[in-house]
C-alpha cells in the first residue's frame, strides 16, 4: 500500500510544470496519500530539502509559470555517491515512490532511481518538444505561442522597412519549435538542425521571393544549427543580404501555461499517480493521438523522435 509519493521538477523549467504538480498531488490526495515535494530538483532529493504538499500549498498555482519546486540540472546527482544520497534521503522520509517532470536529460536521473528499485514515473516537461514517446510535451504549446506573438510584432517592423529578419528560437538540438513557429508565423525560410543547411538554396529562395514582389521576409532559425549572427553573416557573405537579427530567448520558457498546455500537465499528473498505484515504474506518461499512455522512460533519449515531413514540405510550399 503506498502512503507517500515525492515528486520533483528537473531541468529547464516550462510553463505548465505546476499544473503537473498540483495534479499529482491532488491525486495522490484523491487516493489517501501524501506528497512531499523535493526543491531544485535532484539537488534537493540528494540534500533531503522537501516540504509537504498539502491541498492549499498547490492551491493558485495552476495557471503560474515557472515551478514552485525550483529546478536545476545537476551534475552531483550523476555521480554513485550522489544517486546513494538521493536513496537514502527517499528511504529516511519513507517515501514509496517518485514522480519526475522534467526533459530527457532528467530522465536519466529517473532511470538510475528506477533500476534500485525506486517506483518511478516521468512527467515530460520542456519546451523543446524532443521526447519520443509523446506527441507533445508540458509547456511546449505556450513556447511556441510566446514565439508566435513576438515573431508577428517583428513582422510588422520587417514589412514597415522592407526588411529581412532572422529570429532565433530555442529548442536545444531539435527544429520542433523553429518548424512550428516557422509555419503559424508564415516564415519565408525554417532553419533547424535536421535538416542540412544550404546557404545558396535560401538565398535563391530569398531572391526569387523578392522577384515575386515581397517586401520583407521572415527567416526562423533553430538555436541548434547555429548563432543567428553567423547565419547573418553568410547570407551577407554568400547573397549580399542585410539581415536584422533577433534572438528570442529565455522569454520562450516563461508566462502563464496555455490551456492546451495546462490541460496535458492535469492529465498527465493524473495519469502519473494512478501509474504508480498500479504497480508500474521505469516508465513515462505520454499523450499519443490525444489518449495518455506510458512508455519505456529510456525511449525518451534513446528514440529520436522526428519532424514531421508533412510539416516541412508545408514551409517549401507555402513560404515562397
Ligand atoms: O531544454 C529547454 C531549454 O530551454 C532549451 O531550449 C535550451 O537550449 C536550454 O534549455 C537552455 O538551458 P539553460 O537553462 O541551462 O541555459
């Protein structure tokens, strides 16, 4: 019988990661027992820094960005001695199983808790959008949104002065954020780390949109292919463009979630819990054709998860 479930945000944060924890823990609640919340991430679960969640510490935060628990990347925890503090602080707090919100690099921390026997669910919380194993992670939908109403400002800018903009968003090595902001902000050109980058290509792309009689152009760039000033530079160097330059940012992890993403982050929390009481561990939630299903938490870095190319082909056709 379980009585005590922990849980902990690791990693860059992303809005929509206190809805998640207010769903655990008022499942947990729902199902007789208590949640203790674990600060900064490992750092706290190593260094036992935990509180009680109780009914009205999760109350008001649903719509909050950020996370009440704090978060942080930890190296310490990536250490035997570092993941032995991390059991014995669980074991001391009688705590019987663990939930994880966070990104792939979390994730592995969740696997190595799991394989010493710790029950042990993920939550995927990043604006990336990189985890397989879910077709839409916590707090992307707000990122893109975020991205999405900074880019239609510069829009009006770049169409004001005749202008071509490059914008650079985040994403770490994946485009799943540059394609879609890319696509609702009718982006002239998306650059992202899947595909190789042809310089020549844009730049014909550029010319020959301008033969057809645009103004300004829109170039969405994802951080993992390069800095936007480098990309400036060879599009002067190869086409003799004068591109402005803009980089969105840790604005893109921040703001109030969106109900899409608020919604995925109560479901998921949810779904988390009710996991555990059935017995299951090593696994993670996921939202898969609009259903919530667990996954192998490996999956989340050993499976790439792919652009779609249906996406893709939508940019080369309708941003000319
Ligand atoms: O993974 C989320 C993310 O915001 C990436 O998009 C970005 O590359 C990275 O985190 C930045 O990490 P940090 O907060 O450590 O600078």
């Amino acid at each position: 019988m379980m009585k005590r479930i922990a849980v902990l945000t690791s990693g860059g944060d992303s809005p929509g990661m206190n809805a998640a924890i207010r769903a655990v823990v008022r499942t947990a609640l729902y199902n007789g027992m208590e949640t203790l919340g674990f600060m900064k991430g490992y750092e706290g679960l190593m260094d036992g820094d935990s509180m009680v969640l109780d009914r009205a510490a999760v109350g008001g935060i649903i719509h909050r960005g950020g996370t009440i628990l704090r978060t942080a990347r930890s190296d310490r925890f990536k250490t035997d001695a570092g993941v032995r503090s991390a059991l014995v602080q669980l074991e001391n707090r009688k705590i019987d199983a663990l939930v994880v919100i966070g990104g792939d690099g979390s994730f592995r921390g969740a696997a190595e808790m799991a394989a010493m026997g710790v029950p042990v669910v993920g939550i995927p919380g990043t604006i990336d959008n990189d985890m397989a194993g879910t077709d839409i992670t916590i707090g992307y939908d707000t990122a893109l949104n975020t991205a999405l109403s900074a880019v239609q400002k510069l829009r009006d800018t770049a169409s004001s002065h005749d202008r071509l903009f490059i914008v650079e968003v985040m994403g770490r090595d994946s485009g799943f954020l540059a394609l879609e902001v890319g696509i609702s902000t009718g982006a002239e050109y998306v650059v992202v780390p899947e595909i190789p980058l042809d310089i020549k290509k844009m730049c014909d792309h550029l010319h020959y949109s301008r033969k057809r009689g645009k103004t300004h152009s829109l170039i969405i760039l994802a951080e993992g292919v390069m800095s936007a000033t480098e990309l400036r530079n060879s599009l002067q160097d190869t086409g003799g463009y004068d591109a402005r330059v803009t980089v969105l940012g840790y604005i893109q992890r921040g703001g109030s979630p969106s109900s899409l993403d608020t919604i995925l982050a109560s479901r998921m929390g949810c779904f988390a819990v009710e996991s555990l009481l059935q017995g299951k561990s090593g696994v993670m939630t996921g939202s898969v054709c609009g259903r919530m299903e667990l996954c192998p938490i490996e999956d989340a870095w050993r499976i790439k998860k792919e652009l779609n190319p249906e996406l893709l082909a939508l940019v080369d056709k309708l941003g000319v």
